[in-house]
C-alpha cells in the first residue's frame, strides 16, 4: 500500500526504524 508523498515515506522510514530497532533489541537479549 504506497499513497506516495513525503509524509508516506515518513511512516515508512519510521516503521522500518522502529523495525530495526526491535530486531538490534531482541539480539541483544540473546546474547546476554
């Protein structure tokens, strides 16, 4: 679903950070 537009790609840069973010946390647990 892409409505084009600077606040879309926003969302998606922030969705894909919060991502990122969840994935670097959930190595993290791992390891320790």
């Amino acid at each position: 679903m892409m409505f084009g537009g600077i606040e879309s790609g926003g969302e998606t840069y922030a969705a894909g950070l919060l991502a990122l973010m969840r994935f670097l946390n959930l190595n993290n647990s791992k390891v320790e």
